[in-house]
C-alpha cells in the first residue's frame, strides 16, 4: 500500500479520516478516505500500490470500457452515453474551435469519434488493451496504449479532455504540469469527475457509488480541482453539472447499499440532487470542469 503523508493540493500534512468506504464492486476490502484539514482535499489513503490497482478493476460492473447492454440498468446506461456524447462534442466546440484534441482515458473511442466527424484531429489514449482495440477497429481512431504523456510534443493540442478518468490518475500533479506543457497557448482542458460535495454523496455516505475506493484515488470538489489546476497555471472558466450522473451514481449507490435495483428511488434521490445541486450551486452528483492555460 502507498500512504501519503501530505496533501497532493497544497503540501500540508494534516490529514484527517473523513471516512470508511469498502470496494463494493470487486473485493469487498476497506479503504479509507481522508480530507486535507488545510485545503479540504479528499483522497483515498492509503491505496494499492499501482501494480497491484489492476485486481480493482476486474469487476462485472464496471461498464464504461465496455458495449455490454445485458439488462435494462445496461441498457439506459448505454443509450444515455449515446446522448451525452452529443453534448460532449458541442461543449468542445464552444470552448475551443477545430483543432489537435487529445482524449485520456478514449475507451472504446464513441466521444472521440464524434470529435473526428466534427472536424477535430483526434488522438486518444487507452490503456485497456480491449476498449483500445475496439476504439481502432470500429472507428479507425488514433489510439496510444501509452499513458505517459511525454510522447508528446510542446504545445501540440489545442484541448485535452477526461471524461471520469482524473480520479482514477495515479500521478496527479505530474500529470496536470505535462497538461501545460503539451497544450498550446490558451489550451483548454475538459474534465468530468465526481463531486463529493453533492447532495446525494451526503445521503449515501459511505455507499455512495462514486467513491469507488480504492480505483478513485481523489475525490475533488469545484475548491480542490480550482485549486490544483492554479498550482499548474491553469484557470477555471466554465462548469456544467451532469444531469444524468445522478440518476446513475444513485441507482448504483441503492444497490449497495441494499443489495436491490431500486430504480425508483434511485430515480428520485438522484433528481432530489440535481434540484438541490442546482438551486444551491453545491453542485450535482458530477461537474464537468473548464479550464484554460494562463499565459
Ligand atoms: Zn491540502
């Protein structure tokens, strides 16, 4: 196991249990979840090692790399996906106009292939070696194993986008500084990660799905991730909550928590914390998070 003794976000070495939370999909092994008592942020400590985090993987549920649609619950997922990749591609087309774009974490590459069709040059990065197949088999989508950035030249995109895969970065900091270095002028970078500060992270508590402990290694609020991408020279410039992540954080959390598909009262706690997130700008079960390269 590797335990940090300061905080990621701002060095300090106050760090306090916020709270227990077993790996429900996989092993059913305990992590803890700890806060910075300086800046707030909230990580898994201590984690596996990072050889070892690709026993967490190996579970049934975890379908975002794959097409599997046995079931209704599959079944929404997918076509919601579906419809999300459209609003996805429309987010990048406002914030940054045709151009060298890099997704991290592309899976079976649906998003990136819409940023090809809408006139991107695309390039993704997929570790999973069956997600990355299918990504260059369906689509015919440039596609690294690599995950090192350094492959990269300076300044050679325009934008770089991570859908739900920064939580799951084991060297964070390293990773954010080789964003401002392989990203031009004015560069954008997208990002979806779970807000632990939402309304239905509270109800759940520790069988809220999207701790997902221990493969999410951070659990960031609007405060942590503004202030860990100023640490790199980076400025938050949009945020936009995803509607449709509650429904499924909630739905996944109830079946934790009880062991039953609820899909009702799934169905209800997730649109309770999409009213609550928006009205109060806590924010909703997940963000999507603009941020641009100072000059
Ligand atoms: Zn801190």
């Amino acid at each position: 196991m590797i335990l940090l003794e300061k905080c990621p976000v701002c060095s300090e070495g106050g760090l306090v249990k916020k709270l227990d939370c077993i790996d429900h999909s996989t092993t059913k092994e305990n992590f803890t979840i700890v806060s910075c008592e300086t800046c707030g942020f909230t990580f898994t400590n201590p984690r596996p090692k990072d050889e070892n985090l690709g026993e967490y993987y190996k579970s049934d549920m975890y379908i975002s790399h794959t097409n599997n649609t046995k079931g209704l619950f599959n079944w929404l997922y997918q076509t919601v996906r579906k419809y999300a990749i459209g609003s996805k591609v429309n987010l990048l087309r406002k914030i940054s106009e045709k151009g060298n774009h890099l997704d991290i974490g592309c899976g079976t590459g649906e998003f990136l292939n819409a940023c090809k069709n809408a006139g991107y040059n695309t390039k993704g990065i997929e570790p999973s070696e069956l997600a990355r197949e299918q990504a260059i088999e369906n689509f015919n989508l440039s596609v690294s194993e690599n995950t090192n950035l350094n492959q990269f030249q300076k300044e050679q995109f325009n934008s770089i986008s991570m859908w739900h895969v920064l939580e799951h970065v084991t060297n964070l900091n390293e990773t954010i500084g080789e964003f401002a270095r392989i990203l031009d002028q004015n560069g954008k970078v997208i990002i979806a990660v779970p807000n632990h500060k939402s309304w239905d992270a509270n109800h759940y508590k520790e069988f809220w799905a999207a701790w997902d402990t221990p493969i999410h290694l951070w659990h960031f609020s609007k405060e942590t991730i503004e202030k860990l991408f100023e640490n790199h020279n980076f400025k938050l410039t949009k945020t936009k909550p995803m509607l449709f992540d509650s429904f499924y954080v909630a739905l996944l959390s109830e079946e934790f928590k009880t062991g039953k598909k609820k899909f009702i009262k799934g169905f209800v706690i997730g649109l309770i914390s999409n009213i609550i997130g928006l009205v109060t700008k806590r924010g909703c079960s997940s963000t999507i998070y603009v941020f641009e390269k100072k000059n």
